[in-house]
C-alpha cells in the first residue's frame, strides 16, 4: 500500500513563529508530551490522485463506475475533533458519490490530510496547498486512470458550517451576512416576501472576496462552484434541535415546573418514539446533563 499510496509529511511548523498550530491546546501530560512531541507541527497527506487510481478498477468491477459514462463525482469533507481532553486534530476526506447506496458506510471515506492543530483559515492554507493543485488538475484534466482511460472529475463540497464558513472565507457562521450563497442579512432573514437565489460566483470568491459582504478572505476550494457546495444536513438538523429542545427545557423552568415529573414524562415521551435518552445528576451540583440523539450537553438548574 506504501508503494501505490505514499503517505508524506506537511511542515506546519512556519505558522508556529507566529502562532502555534495547537495554540488552543495546553498540554500538560507527561504521557502525551513523549507521544506527539515529535509530530506537532507536521500533518500527514497522501495523494487524491493516487488514491483515485488505486479505487477505480474494484469500482468498475462493482459496477458504481461505468466506463461508457466515465464521470466520478467526488465530494470532499472536512471537520476538526478532539483526541481526548488535551489534542485536536483536524481532518480533510472524500468520498466518491457514484456509490450512493454505500455513501454511509465509513471505509468509502478515504482520509487525504491529518494534522494536529485547529480549524483556522491559515492553517488549512498551508496544510491544503498540495491537495489545491491537486483538485485543479483533476477540475480542468480529469483523470487518466493505469489503463489509460479518461475520466472528467466533478467536484462537491461538504461539511458543518463552520468548517464550510472557513473554507469560503467568511467571516463567521454567526456573523451579519453569514450565507454562503447570497448577501442576505440577520435583519433580513424573518422578511418572507424576499426571494434570495445564489448571486455569488466561486471565482469573485477566490479572487474580489471584498465585492461580497461577509467575505474577509479568498476561498479555498475555488476549482468546486459555488452551486456545489452543500452543508452536512445531519449537522444543521441537531444543531437546531438542540436549540429547540433547550426551549423547551427552559420553558419548563420559567413555569417552575421543571423536576421528577417532568423529566420522567420527557424520558416516556422519548421511550415511546424509540429514542435513546436519560437524565442524570452530577455529584455535589445543581447540573443536570442529558444523553440523547443530540449527543451530550449540560443544563444547569437554577
């Protein structure tokens, strides 16, 4: 695998006379200093395009790849994640969307950069500079795979939105002008008489990000349209439940109904659409934290 799927190194470590890679990370463990000492600063990659190479004869043979209609759409992904209390790690992938009926599964999420650090525009710069040129080529190129054949390459983005703001250059997901697409406001987002469509161009993004409101730097991906780029739905749905579910709680409280009867009623509820969820109690405080689809979160009784 080494041979035909090279892993290399990227040198982070010009950013650090500046600002650290892990500047949010203070680490403290003996254990953990010995282990990453030697890799903060760099990443690991490997190559889109051998990657590409290596996959498309077992995708022919399954029948996800056609050569009479040879087009691959590829899709790429990114998000930061914790590695225990103290490390973060951010980490690119993609996947090949010609294998709809298998999207989900995790070994058709191909790994293309790791790296210790943070989700921050300056980082991915240097840390995607490589996988950039790559993308270029296989946008205007394509691929010629061993056996010489062409393919035309069409490329998607995804993510969470913060991740997706960054690579746009935005200036934040919650900012006044957060869209991706258009110029709408926060003052402009309850006016249901408006009608916004896309107006921006990946190209002005990349090149005159000033002539959009919101943009404070060139985006990245600018081989992928802007029509291309699509939020991680999943994200979005519990980020807004989870600010639903929040009201309710705190509904419950401002009517000083909010204890056993009412937790016992929410966790019935839940029992009876089949889903996951308790509550518990933290040691010697008034903090209850709950488990459910959403995942973990605090809520401290007042």
């Amino acid at each position: 695998m080494n041979k035909f799927i090279p892993i290399s190194l990227i040198n982070l470590t010009p950013l650090q006379s500046d600002e650290s890679v892990n500047s949010e990370i203070h680490i403290d463990d003996l254990e953990i200093i010995n282990n990453i000492q030697e890799s903060i600063g760099k990443g690991g990659r490997r190559n889109i395009i051998d990657i590409l190479k290596f996959l498309i004869p077992n995708l022919l043979k399954q029948k996800i790849l056609n050569i009479s209609n040879p087009e691959i759409h590829l899709r790429i992904s990114g998000d930061g994640r914790n590695v225990g209390r103290k490390v973060k790690q951010v980490m690119i992938t993609f996947a090949i969307l010609n294998n709809k009926n298998n999207l989900y599964y995790p070994e058709n999420h191909h790994t293309i950069i790791l790296y210790p650090g943070i989700e921050k525009y300056e980082i991915l710069q240097v840390a995607l500079e490589q996988l950039i040129i790559e993308l270029r080529t296989l946008k205007e190129k394509g691929l010629k795979d061993h056996q010489g054949r062409e393919w035309k390459i069409e490329l998607y983005f995804s993510s969470d939105w913060k991740f997706f703001a960054i690579c746009l250059g935005l200036n934040a997901a919650n900012s006044k002008y957060f869209c991706p697409w258009c110029e709408i406001s926060k003052e402009q987002q309850e006016d249901l008489s408006l009608e916004w469509k896309i107006n921006k161009t990946i190209n002005n993004i990349h090149q005159n990000y000033k002539c959009y409101r919101g943009h404070i730097r060139p985006a990245i991906f600018d081989m992928i349209p802007l029509q291309n780029w699509v939020p991680d739905e999943l994200h979005i749905m519990l980020r807004i439940t989870d600010v639903l579910w929040r009201l309710v709680i705190d509904e419950l409280k401002s009517r000083n109904t909010w204890g056993n009867k009412a937790r016992d009623v929410i966790i019935e509820e839940m029992k009876r659409i089949n889903v996951r969820f308790h509550f518990w109690l933290e040691v010697g405080s008034s903090t209850w934290q709950y488990t459910s689809l959403m995942g973990q979160d605090k809520l401290t009784v007042l």
